[in-house]
C-alpha cells in the first residue's frame, strides 16, 4: 500500500503497465481525490502494516490505537479505509490500480533502483544510522549488490533519454536519479524529523558524485535512487532475487 510499510519479496511479476506486481498497488486518497502520505499527513508514518498474499489481506494497528485491524481487499477496503479515517483524523478511501500500480513520477513509472554500497555510505553520513534504516527512508524497489556505491548513476544518461539495461531477462529502461521529498528526513517508524538531514544530504551526495554520472541530471543534489521504465514487451516476465543486471 503506498506511503505504508514495505513487503520484502523474493520475486515479483511485471505487470502490464511496467510496474512490479502489487507494488503500490492500493493508495490512500482524500475525498479531494489526493494521496494522503507522510508528506502530508505525518501520522501515516505511524501507521503499521504487515501483508498476506493468497488471498490478499492487510492488517493495520498503530501504537495506543485500539485493535488492530486485518481487512480483506478489495471485498473489505471500505472498512480499511474507516480504520484509516479515524487514525489519520480525515476521510479517505482505498482506490486499487493492479496493472500499474501508483507510482510517485508516472512519466517513469518503473520500480526504482539503488545499491547496496550507495545506501552503506548514505548511513555513513550521519551518527546512528545504518543501510537498513536509508533503506526504509528512501523507499528503493529493487537494491543490487556487488558494486561501488552510486554505480547505479550509471543506468541513465542525458536528461529526457533513457539508457537501456536488464535484470535477468527483463529490459529496462533507466531515466533519471529520483528527486526526494521530505518523507527520508523523517524517522519511518516514529515521524520523528532529524535536523539537518536535507543539507547534510546535499552537501554530501555532490562531493560524492561519480565521474559516470550525467551531471545534466543534477538541478539539485536531493537526488538518490534511479528511476526507470519498463517496455510493454515484458509484460508477464519475473524478476527474482539473484538476477544478475547487465549494461545492454
């Protein structure tokens, strides 16, 4: 569900609108029809979700909110949509996009893309954090390993081009690093924010950035991940832990 907690996955499916199967596939949204997220609406970084696939479930608590609640989709996200009301103090529903999923930049619409060492040394940046907690800030799809840190600045080339590479069998299209909202300054569980964060950012990720990265792309340095496409073409193709990327 976006802006909530993320599900851990050995392998995913490429949906037809190019997105990983159930990624994002259910949204928050007002009765305005706008997402409610942790931009703006901090209470949603407290919300906790766990998920359950065959049949598709979720189960909803936050801490000193009553019982939990475990919901149905799509039979019960009426009542899904009431829990979240009352937690979050304003109406919303649930709308679900199975094909395409609700992705945060529609023109490149793909999982997005970090790696392991990148988020390593992002951590190294600041006292008392660790891979795994860049990791839940800033919301990466899909992390490889075995490379330098910032290797995947390499996936995309000038602005408005997309450089072309694949993971196992499935052809990518890389398109831009991800400019970053103000959800990663904040704590994913606690909402707590961490002074700043942004500047240290900024500051850091322009003394680091690599000689193979398209400096073009860089209008402001609050930039991490890759964002990517993917063609019509591999539709129904399957991605899975242990695939190997290849410059094509």
């Amino acid at each position: 569900m976006k802006a909530l907690d993320p599900l851990d996955a050995g392998e995913a499916r490429i949906t037809s609108g190019g997105a990983l199967e159930n990624d994002r596939r259910w949204a928050i949204r007002d009765q305005g029809g706008k997402f409610v997220n942790g931009k703006k609406n901090e209470r949603v970084s407290l919300v906790r979700s766990r998920y359950r696939m065959h049949p598709f479930s979720v189960v909803l608590k936050a801490d000193g909110f009553g019982e939990e609640g475990a919901f149905a989709l799509p039979e019960e996200s009426h009542l899904a949509a009431t829990w979240l009301t009352k937690f979050l103090g304003t109406d919303v529903v649930l709308e679900e996009n199975f094909s395409g999923g609700f992705p945060d930049d529609t023109d490149a619409s793909g999982p997005t893309l970090v790696s392991q060492a990148t988020l390593e040394t992002v951590a190294s940046w600041y006292s008392g954090l660790v891979a795994a907690d860049v990791l839940r800030r800033f919301r990466p799809n899909l992390v490889i390993d075995g490379v330098p840190p910032f290797w995947e600045d390499r996936l995309y080339g000038v602005r408005g081009g997309s450089r072309p590479f694949a993971i196992g069998g499935v052809v990518f299209g890389g398109v831009n690093p991800c400019a970053r909202c103000v959800v990663p300054t904040r704590d994913p569980v606690s909402a707590a924010a961490m002074p700043g964060f942004m500047a240290r950012f900024m500051e850091q990720r322009k003394a680091t950035l690599p000689s193979w990265a398209d400096a073009s792309q860089f209008d402001h340095f609050y930039r991490l991940c890759v964002n990517t496409r993917i063609p019509a073409t591999e539709s129904g193709k399957t991605l899975r832990i242990g695939d190997a990327l290849v410059l094509t």
